[in-house]
C-alpha cells in the first residue's frame, strides 16, 4: 500500500478471499497469497459533512472499505468508483466517481 497498490488477499486453494488479510485461509487453513485489486467499485452508502462526502463502497470480491469520496455532482449509490490508496502511519482510501 506504500506504493499505492491495494492488494487483496485470497486462498488459492479454496479460491476464498480473505478479508482482513491474515496469512492462513479462515477455510481449509492453507497458505494465503494476493492478487491485484482492480481498484473499482461501487458507492452501497453515503453521506456528506460539510463540503466533503464519504460511504461505504464494495470493491472486489465484496470487500467493503469507507473512506472520502470525490465528486463533481451529489454521488449516487451505485455509482461507479476508482479507488486510490495511500499509507502514512494507517491506510487512507479515497474514492473519485467515475463518469459514465
């Protein structure tokens, strides 16, 4: 996440995702591995302080993550949404409404 790739962790056994990330699949317990987060999703919930709007989008595999949505326009749910991420001392996830 130091770079900026968000990675989802998943069972290639079992082909489970698994999420929060931890080394063995919750499953058949085999090794966990990871694989590239495609970085889109959709907006399931939102809500807005002030000038800023932030929810609830589920990315891949049905992983759901919050964070500050950026938008030109009221977001809508079901609307699309690409994810960028950065680390500091703790994960930060935004996410920009994708026109369609």
């Amino acid at each position: 996440m130091k770079k900026g790739v968000f990675q989802i962790c998943y069972c290639k056994k079992c082909n489970n995702t698994i999420w929060p990330p931890r080394e063995i699949c919750h499953i058949c317990n085999s090794k966990s591995d990871w694989k590239k987060s495609t970085n889109f999703g959709k907006i399931l919930e939102f809500s807005k302080k002030e000038s800023m709007y932030f929810g609830l989008i589920e990315i891949d595999d049905g992983i759901r993550i919050l964070g500050n949505i950026t938008s030109t326009s009221s977001p809508k749910v079901g609307q699309l949404v690409r994810m960028n991420v950065s680390f500091n001392s703790k994960p930060n996830y935004s996410f920009i409404v994708e026109n369609n």
